[in-house]
C-alpha cells in the first residue's frame, strides 16, 4: 500500500504547474515592484572614431608606397638615398661572394670538430665507482675514419663527373667537324 501511496503522490506532483511551485521574489528593497533600469544615452566612444579615422588614412598611405605603373616609386626619391641604397647593396654582394670564397676555398680539415666532446664520456654519476667509465676513444676513431670515407667517395665522385663532363666538352667539337 505504501509503494501505491507514493506513486500517486508523485503522479500529482508532476501534474501541477511549476509556476505556481515557484514564486517570484524581488529582492531590491523586499517589495515588488518592478522599476525599469534608468536609460542612459551612450555615444559611439572616442576609439570608434579613431578606428574609423584610421581606415582611410591607411589606404592612403598605401596607396603612396605603392611603386607606379613602370615601377618606378610614387614618391621621388632623394639622389643620395639612391646612391647610398646601392653603395649597400655592392657591399653586401661582395661580402656575399667573399664569404663563399673563404668557406670553398682550400683542402679541408680531415678532423672533425665535435661541439661537446665531453658529452661522449659523460653519464650517470650514481653507482659508477671512480675511474670505471668506459674509454670511448674507439668510438671518435670510427667516426673520424666514417668521416674521411664519406669525403674520399664525395671527391672520387665529383672527379668522375669532372672527367665525364670534360670527356663530353671534348667530343662535342670533333662530332661538328
């Protein structure tokens, strides 16, 4: 009887309407009464302004940097801008070529520069009792010997190419005549 009892006291409590369960409460000054929020006359704000200002002062300003139809610059340029522009641009050119220069010219070292080499005999400091790491000096000798290997096969084939290249320059007069 009781499991009855409950199941229609929660059938009617779902057939009620909600709104008369919950009462509307002001809470302003205990009283109902409903006062509308005083209506204030704002402007558009000084960063409008400012943003709509900048739109075509930007468009302007592009359009001046702009280079004209033949490519030359919408705005004279001062001859000593001219000259001082391509003083810098010789300059950096030739340090260009110099530095390709320098870093191409000569025989290069067989030896290999390792940025850390003490990052080869380290490790863990923990339950490793003096003097017991291992010598790794067989390890940088592999290296170096993989190393002028690799540098010996490069130069063999770039002679090959060389010989090849000059073998063709050769034969190219003797087959017009």
């Amino acid at each position: 009887m009781q499991a009855l009892r409950q199941r229609a006291a929660c059938a009617a409590r779902q057939t009620r309407p909600t709104s008369a369960i919950r009462n509307a409460r002001g809470y302003a000054s205990g009283h109902d009464h409903h006062h509308a929020a005083p209506e204030v006359k704002e402007g558009l704000g000084a960063s409008f302004y400012v943003f709509a200002g900048l739109l075509p002062t930007a468009a302007v300003f592009y359009q001046i940097s702009r280079p004209g139809a033949d490519g030359e610059p919408s705005r004279p340029l001062n001859k000593d801008h001219v000259v001082r522009n391509a003083m810098r641009t010789d300059a950096l050119e030739q340090a260009a070529h110099d530095k390709h220069l320098f870093m191409n010219a000569g025989p290069k070292s067989p030896h290999v520069e390792l940025k850390t080499p003490e990052l080869l005999n380290s490790g863990s400091p923990w339950n490793v009792p003096a003097g017991h790491y291992a010598n790794l000096d067989h390890v940088t000798e592999h290296y170096r010997k993989a190393h002028i290997a690799d540098e010996e096969r490069k130069a063999k084939k770039l002679a090959e190419k060389a010989a090849a290249a000059q073998a063709a320059a050769q034969a190219a007069p003797q087959a017009e005549a």
